[in-house]
C-alpha cells in the first residue's frame, strides 16, 4: 500500500513537471537534493570498496554484447525532436554539448566557439586531412571544421535522419562541398575499410554507449594506420560528460532524468577510458570543470525561455504531424526546460567539482 502511494504520488509530481506548473524556486532546492543523494548512493564508504564496486562495474560492461542499449529512445527524447525548437535554444553553431567559458562572461555563441576551437587544438587539427565527427549531432563541429578547414574531407555519423537533413541544407547554404553526412546506428555501422580517417572526434556519444571495449575496437579499425615511423599517428579524440571518480548507469528506476530523458545512458568515470586501451593508447587527458557546462545550460534556458511562445508552437505542430497530439509537443517544451535546469544544477554542484567534462586523446597501437 505504501508503495502504491509513492508511486501515485511521484506519477503526479511528473505530471505536474510535465505542465510546467512546479516553480524553479522550487525544483532547484529539489534536483540539489536528489544530487546529493545520488553522491549518497555511488558512495561504497571508503576508496577500497569504491575501486572494488568500479572495478566489477567495467567487467560487467566489457561483457556486455552490444556497444549500445534503446538508441532508438536517445533519438525520440533528444535527436529527433523538432530542429526548429533545438535551435531555438542553441548558439549559433547548434553546439548541444558543454561550451566554454574562460572567465564566465563570454556570451552563449562566443562559448561555442571557444570550445571548438578547444577540440582544433587539442586534436591537432590542421587542414588537408579527412576527418570523422563521430555523432555529429546537429552538425556544430562537422560544419565549424569543413568551413575552417577547406582542403579537408569531413564525414560526420549520426543516428538521426532529422540531423542529417538540417546538416545537409545548411552544408549546402554555405556553400560547403567537402562535407558528407551518413545516417547509421555504430551498433552495427561499419565503414568496412572502405573510408580511414586521419583524425576522428567524438562529442559527448560515449554517454549513449555500454561496451566501450568494442566501441573503442570499432572506432581503431577507422584510423589510417601509421606506414612509417617518419609518418605522423592517426589520432582519436574524445569528450565525455564524466563523474570525477564513479562510472554509473542511468536505469529506469532512477527516476525522472532515466526514465524520461536519459533511458540507456550512461554516467562515466573521468578515468573510464583509461581501462579501454586495447587497441589504442591514450596520449593525454583533461578535466574542463563542472560550471562550464552549467552555465551552458542555464544559457539554453534562457534561450528556451526568451522563444517559449514560438516553441511551444513549434512543438505542437511537430507532435500534430506525429499523430501524438499537442499536448504532448507542450509535455516536450517542458521536458527539456527541467532537463536544461536539472543540468545547470548537476554540473554546478559543489562548484563543478562534482561532475563536469573530460577531454582524451589516443593514437592507435
């Protein structure tokens, strides 16, 4: 009986969420809270047991059969929802992933840049070489490298049809020819030898996958291997969203960000790659504090909240098109405005020291 009334109770919280009707004075304390718990739970009470539980935690993924779990949730909750209204929230640059802000007041499209050119620099960018944007998402680093980087080729992979047509317009409005964009799902894409690529980068997929062993296998075939030793390395680079010590999964019985937002996903560690050096060798890494991503996200709120009319009407007529109805197109609106707020909170905790984002570079063996 109680159980059933904790479970009335929390179906009417999220359907409160879902109408928008819980104020952020109040959802901020809440989310704060329920980071502090999660910390509670990942905490085995002493660094032996820790390492023990991280240990066991990646046995279990290196068993696991396939690279990724519901890819086909992580398109309807994030990569195919209508393009317009992701927009509507974005920088310039359509970058949904942590931004950069060296001394906090940089504006959102400043941030934007700041950050990719954070990924040229440290992927030893240069132009002339072929490229692979590993999800691309919405193209803000396929399109940023084809324009910067002319004599380069640029393939970017993603799983979402809806990506790849917003892609190809705007490739196509700015004039840009030496970018191609590929719809398929990495759980069994393959380029089967029939492209290599100099340089490949990944921006914050490795969240969706679960056998980074045989993602990491995978992405090493992709590498052009090295003909000589006067000849430079092909390299891989990576950036992740991390916890600073604990890898963890995000399940349905988590609650809200699991079940509605972040089904099959998955929390690493910021030393998670380090034990997925099988076929690749990690030369560097790097932690980019938690506040950075916070204030990406807060800066997405305001947007969302600055075209909140028109997105909301956007959102309607995407969900009448679907058949679904349009109060499910406002459920989405504020779906995404408490995951844009749940975030701000998460990556801010504790100063950003809690989780933020990590940076690796690798070479092939």
């Amino acid at each position: 009986m109680f159980t059933d009334l904790t479970d009335r109770i929390v179906a009417q919280g999220y359907d409160f969420l879902d109408k928008g009707l819980i104020p952020d004075f109040i959802l901020r304390p809440a989310i704060r809270a329920l980071c502090r718990q999660r910390l509670r739970e990942i905490d085995a009470g002493s660094f032996e047991k820790n390492h023990a539980a991280k240990m066991k935690w990646i046995e279990q993924v290196r068993a696991r059969e396939t690279i990724a779990d519901l890819t086909d949730k992580a398109n309807e909750q994030h990569y195919e929802v209508s393009t317009k209204f992701i927009l509507s929230c974005l920088g310039g640059y359509a970058k949904y992933s942590s931004c950069l802000y060296p001394t906090g007041k940089e504006t959102l499209d400043e941030a934007e840049v700041l950050m990719l050119e954070n990924y040229c620099d440290k992927a030893c960018l240069r132009d002339g070489v072929d490229i692979l944007d590993l999800g691309c998402g919405w193209g803000s680093l396929s399109l940023y490298l084809a324009q910067k980087y002319p004599k380069s080729r640029i393939t970017g992979l993603s799983n979402s049809t809806t990506q790849k047509e917003f892609i190809d317009r705007t490739a196509q409005s700015r004039g840009l020819t030496n970018l191609e964009i590929i719809t398929a799902d990495v759980n069994v894409f393959d380029f089967g030898g029939s492209k290599t690529f100099d340089r490949i980068l990944s921006i914050e997929m490795f969240e969706h996958m679960k056998n980074y062993k045989i993602l990491m296998s995978k992405v090493s075939t992709w590498l052009k291997p090295k003909i000589s030793e006067d000849s430079d390395d092909s390299l891989f680079f990576v950036h992740i969203f991390c916890h600073r010590t604990t890898p963890y999964h995000f399940e349905e019985g988590d609650g809200w960000m699991a079940k509605t937002f972040f089904s099959g996903g998955t929390m690493p560690s910021h030393d998670l790659l380090l034990y997925f050096q099988d076929d690749m060798t990690l030369l560097r890494s790097w932690y980019i504090n938690g506040r950075h991503y916070s204030q990406t996200c807060e800066d997405w709120l305001k947007r969302q909240d600055a075209n909140k009319a028109s997105g909301i009407a956007e959102l309607e007529r995407d969900a009448e098109e679907k058949g679904v109805g349009k109060a499910e197109g406002r459920k989405t609106f504020y779906r995404f405005r408490v995951f844009y707020l749940a975030c701000a909170e998460f990556f801010g905790m504790n100063q950003g020291e809690e989780w933020g984002v990590g940076h690796y570079l690798f070479k092939l063996k």
